[in-house]
C-alpha cells in the first residue's frame, strides 16, 4: 500500500493514509454534491491524524452517522469519520485533498445518496 499526505488547503489540517486508490465514490446527496467530494473509505487504522484536531470544527445532519470534519478556517473538508451501520469504523478521504495524486485516473463509482 502507497501513503498519502493529505491536508484542507490553509494547511492547518493534514493527515497521512495508506491505501491503493484506484477508485473514487461519487455521491449525488445534497451534501456530498455540494462539496464535490471524490470519495475513498479506509479503515481507522490507515488515518492518522497529523495536526489539526483542534482547527476542526463538525458537521453532522439526516442521522447523524458521519462527523464532517472541515477546518475552521479555510472551510475545506479534507476527511471525515463514520461508520458502515455495523459497528465499523471508517475514515472517508476526500481524494481531492491528497498531495501528489492524479484524480483524473480514478474509476468513479457513482453514489446515489440522494434516494437513502
Ligand atoms: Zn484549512
């Protein structure tokens, strides 16, 4: 598996993750569409949190299944955690806010959360 650095764009919040992202989730809910998120899912284990927990702030609405974490300040969700409904804790990565990384390669899958 490859790390990635990944960070919002001021840089106050950066993270690495492991992983092979050949794939990105594309999601048509109201909120997803709106942030135009290419989305990959890692288990927590493979998210490690290098500065920024406290230049965070939350976002949570419908169930309330998933923090969206966005810096305070420059407003970019670079990741957010949640879980599968079965007790599995996953880190979503935005695709976009990793450094070094051709999104124009992916396979997207796309997501119809707008009908859940
Ligand atoms: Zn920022």
């Amino acid at each position: 598996m490859q790390t990635y650095h990944g960070s919002c764009h001021c840089g106050a919040v950066s993270y690495t993750v492991t992983g092979e992202f050949t794939e990105g989730m594309r999601c048509n809910c109201s909120h997803c569409k709106r942030k135009g998120f290419l989305l990959a899912f890692v288990p927590d284990e493979q998210f490690q949190l290098e500065k920024g927990a406290d230049q965070e702030t939350v976002y949570r609405f419908n169930k309330h299944h998933i923090d969206h974490t966005f810096c305070k300040t420059c407003g970019v969700q670079s990741h957010g955690h949640g879980h599968d409904g079965n007790g599995h804790y996953m880190t979503m990565i935005n695709l976009n806010c990793l450094e070094n990384f051709d999104t124009s390669s992916l396979k997207i899958n796309d997501f119809d959360g707008a009908s859940l």
